[in-house]
DNA sequence: GGTGACCGCTTCGGAAATCGAAACGGGGAG
DNA sequence: CTCCCCGTTTCGATTTCCGAAGCGGTCACC
C-alpha cells in the first residue's frame, strides 16, 4: 500500500522511468519529465531519495538505486500492458504527428474517437 | 505515458486493487478504499471505465474487465517489488499483521529521516 | 575581470485536484 | 412509515501542483 501510495503520485513513475538509463541532474532530469515543476520534482526526489529508490552521486546526479531498477523492471509488465491497452482502445489512425499536448493525457475515450494521444513507450 | 497519467492519479491504483477479489458497489468500495471522498471516487470510477479497465454489472456493482485483469496482473510485479522494498528499508517492524492505517503512507522513514506520515503494507 | 549559460534548489501566488460532509432519490426490512 | 444502506451529485475547504522568478554557485569565453 505505502508503494501504491509513492507511486500514486504525479511525477513519481515517470521519474522513476527517465532515470532508466543513467544518471541525470535535477536539470534535465526536469526537462525529461515534461518540464515539471522544479518544487514538485524537489518533493518527489526527496521521497524517492528516502525511500531510497534513488540516491545522489558525489556530482549530485541523481541515480537509481539497485532497488530502483528493481522497481523500473518491476514496471515492465504495467509497460507491456499499456501497450496492449492503447491497442484496444486507440487502434485507429495512429498518426499523431501534429500533436502538441503537454503533460496531461487524458484516458480515451473510447474505440471509433479521435482523439489521439501519445502512446510512445520508449 | 497516458497509462502513466491514468494510474498516476491519487485512488486509481487502489481501485484497481481492491477490485482484484471480484466486484464491489459503490460505497462498500469506497470503504475499502479508505472511505475515500465519493466525489473522487466517483471520478476515478469514471475514468476507469472510460478506459475500459472496468465496467458496471446490471446490479450496478463494479467489475474489472478482462483488460482490468490484465493491468492488475501486470501489477504484481511491482506488488512483490513493494514487499521486498518494505523488507529491505523497514526490517525491524516486521510485523504487518494488522493494517488499519488511514490514507497517506508515505516513503517508510527506518532509515535516517523523521519523515511524517505512517505506511504500512499489505 | 566581466558576462552569459547552465547548474541545484527555494520561494510564492494562483490554478487544479482532493477532501469531507451533506443531501438527493430509491430499495428493502421491520 | 421508519430505518438503513445504496449510488450519486453538489459545494466549500484544504492540499497539492504548477509556473515562473530568484538565489548562490561553477565554468567557459572574451
């Protein structure tokens, strides 16, 4: 439950998802997570820092820990299924090239809409 | 990233959760879930449906799809992860036999800092 | 030495999400 | 009819989030 709560939060997993492969500073860590707010990012870092998923480099990058990528890993499956999902729900025209939402993502509304969003895993 | 942002929000996960065992109506759900506000319950419930990760049986009781199942399975990872994660930062109060905390858990403080908040695990 | 760019991080006012409790109409039991 | 639970909506109060500006610091460059 604490780790529904920790990950319930709005920036928690995507933080979580742009440290997958390495390092970053608060910086551009910021500008990966769609540029989020710099007090929110500070809060999140802060309980993920204590809850030690993540730690800091003498260079003060922040890094996940190998609990950290334990729980990256653990999000594969939620992964995999989101892309399934977005298949099911979303599978018509998948050509979002004019697309300029920000942060928000709403969840579709249903199959024959057109209302596009971004599905990109990475 | 949209089931980032569908999930990231405060009761979603929950919800999802404590709909594994079979269907719940409204209120009873809601008790569950640590007598959240109806009003955000009632939002949540829509966006879940909207996605099409539950639906509502004729007696008005709600119910994971099969999509549902899929997500809540692909949940498990990370619920073992959370287990592992609790025993490695919280290794003395090892006795999670009783579980009544109310709604905000918050990264276990064990290690180091006075965090607020209590968590606990289920 | 001065300037500008990036850095980690904090502060603050306003917007949005969430809460909490009350209330509506309806169903079933006594 | 009354009492209790139900699903659901509404509304004011609180919490969280956002967005932008600012602070002190480093480093390259002129």
């Amino acid at each position: 439950m604490a780790a529904l709560d920790l990950f319930g939060r709005r920036w928690s997993l995507r933080i979580l998802w742009e440290l997958r492969a390495g390092p970053l500073g608060f910086r551009p860590l910021q500008k990966r997570c769609d540029d989020m707010s710099s007090s929110v990012m500070r809060q999140r870092l802060t309980e993920l820092l204590d809850a030690q998923v993540i730690h800091q480099l003498p260079d003060s990058r922040y890094e996940l820990t190998p609990l950290g990528h334990e729980a990256r890993h653990a999000l594969d499956p939620l992964v995999r299924w989101a892309e399934r999902w977005a298949a099911t729900i979303d599978p018509q025209g998948a050509d979002h090239t004019d697309d300029q939402s920000a942060g928000r993502v709403s969840p579709p509304d249903t199959v024959g809409d057109g209302a596009p969003e971004r599905g990109s895993a990475d």
